[in-house]
C-alpha cells in the first residue's frame, strides 16, 4: 500500500489497518423511519498498532469489540468520534501485532431521513395516497459511513455479504443475488444489542412480520459501490447471453407498481447495451446479476438551455448512481410513459448506457482516490456516443456531445476559478465540490479529442489493456497511458499532460500569410487575456480540400508550441479543428470566419459536418463575449446557417442566443431585438413543421420541432403563445390530451401560465401535485414559474417553502432565473432563506447546484460584490469551488455587457431596419 503524504495523512485514513471483508446487516423499519444494524470487518494488521481509526457519521455506535486469531476478545479503552472528520478512533489496551488478522464487530443505529445522502428514505406515493416509504442508499463519495461503520475510501477495497432485515411484506435489493430469505426473530438476534421495532399487537410473535435476505459475497469492490434498499418494489426481467463465455445473466428492473408498466425500454436497453461493451473491452460482466432500481429521490439533474446553453444543473452525472449490480436512478430517468417521446428516450438511452460503462469504469477498475474522478466520469463518448451510435446512428450523437459536453465545459473552464481534471482533493468534506462539469464533461471532452488523434480503434484497445491491467483494483492517470500506449505506440503522457493537470484551455488564433496559416495558442478566459505560461500539446485536425474538391483531414499535425507556421492553401475551404474533436476554440480573421459560413451554408454539398458547424457557433459566441471577434460577426454566421435544417445546429443556435439574452437582460432594448431576431429564426421552423408530428416522422424534425416551439415562445411569438394556450384551453374544457404533444408539454403549459391567469396557474399547479407521470410533473415546475403575474409568482414561492419535495427545489428555482422577470427575485429569495437552504442540501450536492442556478445569470458588479458581501460571514468551505465560478460567471456576464452592447445595438438595429 502506498505510503501518504504528510499533507495527506491528516484527511486520509491510516494505513496500519485495513479490511478485507464485512458481514454487514442492517434491519430497516419503514415504520418508525429508522435503521440498526451490525457490522463485522475482517481486518489486515499491517503494522503493530493500538490504534484503529475508522469512518462514521450520524450513526449511535455501540457494543465495539475486537476478536483476535487466538480466540482472545478486545474491548477498546476508549473510543472517540470526530465529527468534522467523520471518523471514530478506537484505542485498544494491547497493541495489535503486524501480520497478524483481526475481526472488529459493532452494532449501530441510525435514522432515515430525506438528505439523500447516506441510507435514506424516499416516498413512493402520490399526495392523495397515505405515505408510504422506501429506503435506499446513495453513498458516492463517502457516505457509506453514513449507513455503516466502515473504511470509506475507495483504495481500501473488500468483499461484501450483506444481509437485510425488513418487514416481509416488502422487497430487499442489494449489490448481489440472494441465496436465502426466511422469517427473522430479531428479539432473539437484536435486542441485546439495539432497541428492536415492537410487533403492533401485544399477542403476535414479535418475528412473524421480518423477514431476512442473505445475499451472495461480493468481490473485492470500493464502499461507494456499495447498496442495498427495501421498500414495496416489482420488477420486470430479462436476460443477455455473454458473447464472450455463453454465459445468461439475469436482468431485472424495480420500480413501485404504479411505475412498473413504463420501465421495459430501460430493461430491454440493459440487455442490448452489455454485450456491446463486453465485446468492446474483451472483458466479461463479472457479476451474476445486474438490477436496476428506480424510485423518486436520486440525485439532482436539470437543464435550462434557454440561459446556460446546454448546461446541467446536476454537474456530476445524469439522475442515476452506478451502484454494482444494483444501479439506481429517478423515475424522471428512466420510465418512458409515452414511447412517442424521443427526446425522453434519448435521456434514458444516455443515462443508462453511461452508467452500465461503470461496471467498467469505477466498479471493476476504480481510481485510487478522488483525484481521479475523472478515470471513473469522463467515458462519456463511449457511453453516449460510441455505443448508442451502434443502437441509434440517426442521433448524429457526435454532433450532440459538442453540445452537451464540450461547450458545457467550456463554459465551467473559462474563468480563472476553474480546476484540473485532475484536482488534488485531500479532504472528504470538499469532495462532493469536485463532481462538476470539468471532471465530467471536460474530462470526456479532452479523453475524445486523444481518441481522435490516435484512432478510435486503437484508443478503445488502450483502454481495454488499461482496464485489463488493473481488474479488481485501482489506478491513476499513469495506467491510462500506459495502456494506450501500448496499443498506439504513441507517447500519449507527453501530449496529455497539460490538458489533464492545469486548468483551462487555449484558444488558437489563425492568421493567414503566404502559402499557409500562423497560429498562435493562448489561454482562452472570458474576462480577457492573462499572464499565462501553460503551452498545451494540441491536435490541430487541419480540414481541407483536394485539388478534386475531396475533404481530407490531416490527423498528424500538433502545435506543441507557442506558434508554429503549417503550410496550407488558403485559397480553398479548410477549418481548424474538424469535427470540433480538439478541446480547443479557434479563432478567424473575420473575412475567414464569413468564408466558412458560406461554405457551412450550403445545403447538400458543404465539407463541413454537423459538428463543425455546431462547433462554429459554439466559438464565434463564445469568442465575442471575449472580446476576441465582434459580437456583430457571430450574429452574420448563425444568420447565414438559417437555411439548416439539422437539429443540433439549431440547438446551438438557440442555446447561444439565449444566453446573450440572458447577459443583457436588464437592456430592454437589446432584448426586444434579440427576440425579434430569435423569432425571424425560429417561427418559420414552426410554420413548416406544425405542432404536431406525422407518423414515420425522422428524429431530427421531431427534436427540432420542439427546439422551434419552445424558442418562438420564449422570444414573444404571440400566434405561437395563443395556439398553445389554446390547446391547453380545450384540454382543460374537455379532458382531451391529443393536442398536447409530449414532447412539447412544457411549452405548452409555460404559454398557458405566463399568457393565462389564475385559473391556468392552478390547473398547471394541480398537475404538479398530481402528475400522470414524471415528465409532465417537471413540466408543470418548470411553467409555475413563468408567470408574468407578480402575485402567482409569489404563489410559487410559498409552494417552494411549504410543499415542494427538496429533490424538486432545483427545478423551481431554475424556472424563477429563467423567467428574467423574476430572475432578481429568485436571487433575493435564495439568500433570504438560505440558512433553510444550507441545512437541507449541504449534505449532498445539493448547495452546489443551487448556487450556480440562482446567481451565475446575474449581470452586474454590483450584483457580484453584493454576493461577496453576502457570503462574507459565512461558512463556505463545503461550496467554495462552485461560489467562485459563480462570482466568475457574474464578472464575465459584466464585462461583457461593457465591451459589446455597442456593436451588438447596431448590428440588432441594422439588421431590424
């Protein structure tokens, strides 16, 4: 085991003992909300101690003894708990002898609460139903120390038998099969060691309502990974066939009765995506089983791409945790209740493919500590684009992960309070900070873009020998590399250094000389160029065309320097950075830039895919905010691009559109103008496609439809906003459902809120109490808060404080920013109730999301220094990373609206006239 670091060893546990398994079990009473258990670890005594040190939170511990090899029991002389480190320090009267095996026992009791952190509870009826219960557990990154006694670091691997206490009416789930259930007595097991739940009558044998679940022993695998649940489940079932061995494994999918009928897709899902990853890293699914469970109350996940382009809320990982053999996830996620729902059967596609690549990534081969993070999150092109691509190649997910990831972390990595991928994160309490958007979608960004250079072939059998390497154990960066490596005979650690140990990223400047282009590489930052020495090893994917108008990509080419000269023919159509694979912006002469649109412009012969042109208009914003290029000449290339028709490019172009409405937004002015723009655009979209889809509609006019809708409307299109509302009106006269598209329920509510009145509000306020499934539940928070009516939307602050669920609070407050009319008011009412807030998200990721929702769209220096002043006395140790990209966000916002509202007032106008 490798030796820590002075600064280490105070955050990280000491190494003189560690376990190799545990007998856990846990009795689980759904009643009294409440859980007690016992524990049993098998411990390696690597060095002569007196000392065991080991982690626990919000548990009572009790009966602690330790049983030596000789038969000799130890009771500790002491114990002593640390609250802010979560550990308990156990000192024995002898010390334990190296080399020698010891097995520590200790019963605990604790209570299941609604953090959803640690072992918790989540309701599982509706608000016209006496309420009823689950339990479940959510312990990445270290909250399996919540739930048990345990060693809670992902280094410190061991195998697992668990055992499941609960009343028999009910289902017990964990990471493995179980071999056995049988009527419990727990008054003859427990009560010498916890107060055990009394039976309701007097005269019934306390034992015939619990039941025991003994499941199988796991293999060696990290706390994190560890779970189980009970609760009132049923399930579907399948099964895949192994291409590599024969062998049937059984496939089963949980959800609570009234959910059971929309779970089959995510079932038969599982059962298509597992061959393709087995085959592709040559390595079978080691465990007997593979379970989904899906309930209510996961982690957050949400997107507003009307103000942040396509970014998500939930900066970790989407509605779903990669538990071994036991995924579990939000009903949101994963039921499909209308199978006409492309777009919420592309989000179960992406979510469940990315979290069957962990059985992979993180459960088979786990990073040695959370500086790694990202050897478990950054597979996001194998899991949602690689193999979904294989299932679904008219997605044109390439293009998609250029909005969904690549701008997403730019968007996080362009302020100085931006991170590594790999950030040194010693101390557990401020792990949970380091599960955003740059660990994730930055980290699978950089990860594609080595793909790109070195072949995806060859990069995929890299990580299949990196993963084969370290089967059942750990790694670091250095195994990756080792890997591919091997396979590409590419010395990949050389050129990846840069990307995955310093923050940022450079944006390269192409200047046009004879017989070919100069380029120069800086570090991109929206606030404006910085002192900066970080010189990255950049993949340039020069597109260009042959004397036969043949489009060719020279892969070989990387700026290792400051500036290096590339011959080329500038007199024909080429781009830097094809297929927008490099993380990386580029910057054009303005005549340039014009050029590429022409070229981009073309309906049927452009060279340029859809991810370039997506690509494009992801740079040309980002770099005038910047203030690199002239905002005016980002509007002159999203205007040539009006003829496209493909579903991604318009994706880009309103996501980026918005969000320079969402910067000006106290300028009426030059919002009015942005919208009539937006409408010039947009409703022509709607006029062609309608609002309903014909049958054998292709995916991309079904999304873009939607795009369309739901942009017309939020840029003012009043015959949009009327035809909406009258179809929500005759819905409500006539219980008739057909008008309202599925995919287009959220505008179609939002119109009826913001342009209806008190009666719209209470129907979509009804509808969010009693929703007839999950989607249309999210749709109906999100339409709550579009009012323009100050007084319903003070009804929907009330709603958020008195009856609002805290998995739902992120959707609310959202909607608030979002709607620029009350956006201020949401700040106001964060900070207001913001101990309320603290106390109820600070546990989880909760306060991170928060933060960035209510306050990273504001606009102003006063706004951001009223914010300084505001967190001033408090403490934010646990939130400090994303408080400083929010402040960052604001700055940027600012300095943007100083440098640009000139230029994009005359553009606007000139273009209007």
């Amino acid at each position: 085991m490798a030796t820590l670091s002075t600064d280490d060893s105070e955050y990280r546990l000491p190494t003189d003992v560690s376990p190799t398994h545990y007998d856990l079990t846990v009795l689980t009473d759904l009643e009294g909300l409440n859980f007690g258990g016992t524990v049993e670890i098998d411990l390696a005594i690597r060095n002569a101690t007196s000392r065991i040190v080991l982690n626990a939170a919000d548990l009572e511990l009790q009966n602690i003894y330790i049983s030596l090899e000789d038969g000799k029991a130890l009771i500790p002389i002491s114990e002593a708990a640390d609250k802010l480190s979560e550990r308990v320090t156990l000192l024995l009267p002898v010390a334990l002898t190296a080399g020698s095996r010891a097995r520590l026992f200790i019963a605990f009791t604790g209570q299941l609460t609604g953090s959803m952190v640690g072992y918790y509870r989540s309701l599982t009826t509706g608000p016209d139903e006496d309420k009823k219960y689950c339990a479940l557990t959510q312990f990445e990154p270290t909250a399996a120390r919540r739930a048990f006694p345990c060693w809670d670091e992902p280094a410190l691997k061991a195998t697992f038998a668990i055992s499941l206490v609960s009343r028999t009416d009910t289902v017990n789930l964990s990471n493995m099969p179980a071999y056995s259930e049988e009527p419990c007595y727990p008054s003859q097991e427990f009560d010498h060691l916890f107060q055990f739940p009394e039976a309701e009558d007097e005269d019934d044998d306390a034992g015939s309502e619990w039941k025991i679940t003994r499941f199988e022993r796991s293999p060696i695998m990290s706390t994190y990974l560890v779970a189980y649940s009970n609760g009132d489940f049923q399930h579907l079932e399948t099964a895949f066939c192994s291409p590599l061995s024969g062998r049937t494994v059984p496939l089963r999918i949980y959800t609570t009765p009234k959910n059971l009928p929309h779970a089959g897709f995510a079932l038969e899902l599982t059962a298509r995506v597992l061959p393709l990853y087995e085959k592709m890293f040559e390595i079978e699914y080691p465990l007997p089983k593979l379970d989904t469970l899906v309930v209510m109350s996961i982690r957050f996940s949400l997107k507003f791409p009307l103000i942040f382009g396509c970014f998500e809320v939930d900066d970790f990982d989407v509605l779903a945790m990669e538990n071994w053999g036991l995924i579990a996830g939000r009903a949101s996620g994963y039921l499909l209740t209308n199978p006409s729902m492309l777009r919420l059967r592309k989000e179960i596609v992406a979510l469940q493919v990315h979290e069957v690549a962990h059985m992979w990534f993180g459960n088979i081969t786990t990073m040695s500590w959370w500086t790694y993070l990202y050897l478990n999150e950054g597979w996001f092109e194998v899991g949602e684009v690689i193999i979904p691509g294989i299932l679904y190649p008219e997605w044109k997910l390439d293009a998609e992960f250029v909005n969904e990831h690549v701008n997403k972390a730019f968007l996080l990595d362009s302020g100085l309070s931006s991170h590594p991928i790999e950030v040194i994160c010693s101390d557990a309490n401020k792990i949970n900070q380091i599960f955003d958007g740059l660990s994730y979608s930055k980290s699978a960004s950089v990860l594609r873009m080595l793909s790109c250079f070195v072949g995806q072939d060859k990069f995929l059998k890299g990580v299949s020998l990196y993963l084969k390497e370290r089967l059942y154990g750990n790694s670091t960066t250095a195994d990756l590399w080792r890997g591919v490596e091997e396979a590409t005979g590419i010395k990949v650690s050389e050129i990846m250094g840069e990307w995955i140990s310093k923050p940022g990223f450079p944006v390269v400047s192409v200047q046009e000389i004879k017989d070919g282009v100069h380029v120069r590489q800086d570090r991109f930052l929206l606030t404006g160029a910085a002192p900066e020495d970080t010189i990255w090893s950049i993949p340039l994917q020069i597109l260009s065309v042959d004397g036969t108008g043949r489009a060719l990509i020279d892969h070989q080419v990387v700026l290792r320097e400051r500036e290096q000269f590339i011959a080329l023919d500038t007199s024909r159509p080429f781009k830097i950075n094809a297929g927008t694979t490099g993380y990386y912006r580029v910057l054009y002469s303005p005549d340039r830039l014009k050029a590429i649109g022409v070229e981009a412009a073309k309906e049927t012969s452009t060279i340029f895919s859809v991810a370039d042109r997506v690509g494009l208009i992801n740079d040309a914003t980002a770099l005038a905010k910047a203030d690199l290029m002239n905002i005016s000449d980002t509007l002159t290339l999203i205007y040539a691009l009006r003829a496209d028709r493909e579903y991604h490019v318009w994706v880009a172009i309103a996501s980026n559109l918005a969000s320079l409405v969402s910067i000006w937004w106290e300028n009426l002015r030059i919002v009015e103008l942005l919208n009539k723009f937006r409408r010039a655009l947009f409703s022509p979209i709607v006029t062609m496609l309608g609002y309903q889809a014909p049958t054998e509609e292709s995916s991309n006019d079904s999304l873009l439809r939607t795009c369309a809708i739901t942009q017309a409307l939020d840029a003012g299109d009043e015959e949009v906003a009327n035809e909406l509302k009258g179809r929500f009106t005759h819905f409500l006269a006539t219980n008739d459902e057909t008008r309202i598209s599925p995919e287009t329920a959220t505008a179609t509510y939002t119109a009826a809120v913001r342009h209806g009145g008190r009666q719209e509000y209470d129907a979509v306020k009804f509808f969010c109490a009693r929703p007839k499934n999950p989607a249309h539940q999210i749709s109906a928070m999100q339409a709550l808060c579009a009012a323009d009516d100050l007084e319903l939307i003070h009804d929907t602050f009330r709603f958020v404080l008195s009856e609002v669920r805290d998995q739902d609070i992120m959707y609310f407050i959202g909607g608030l920013v979002q709607n620029i009319k009350t956006r201020r008011l949401a700040a106001e009412f964060f900070m207001d109730n913001f101990e309320e807030m603290h106390e109820r998200f600070k546990d989880g990721f909760g306060m991170a999301d928060l933060l960035q929702l209510a306050f990273s769209a504001l606009s102003s220096q006063g706004d951001r220094d009223h914010l300084v002043t505001f967190f001033k006395d408090k403490d934010t140790s646990k939130f400090e990373f994303p408080l400083s990209m929010v402040l960052d966000s604001i700055e940027n916002n600012s300095a943007c609206v100083k440098r640009s509202s000139e230029n994009l007032l005359a553009w606007l106008e000139d273009w209007s006239r």
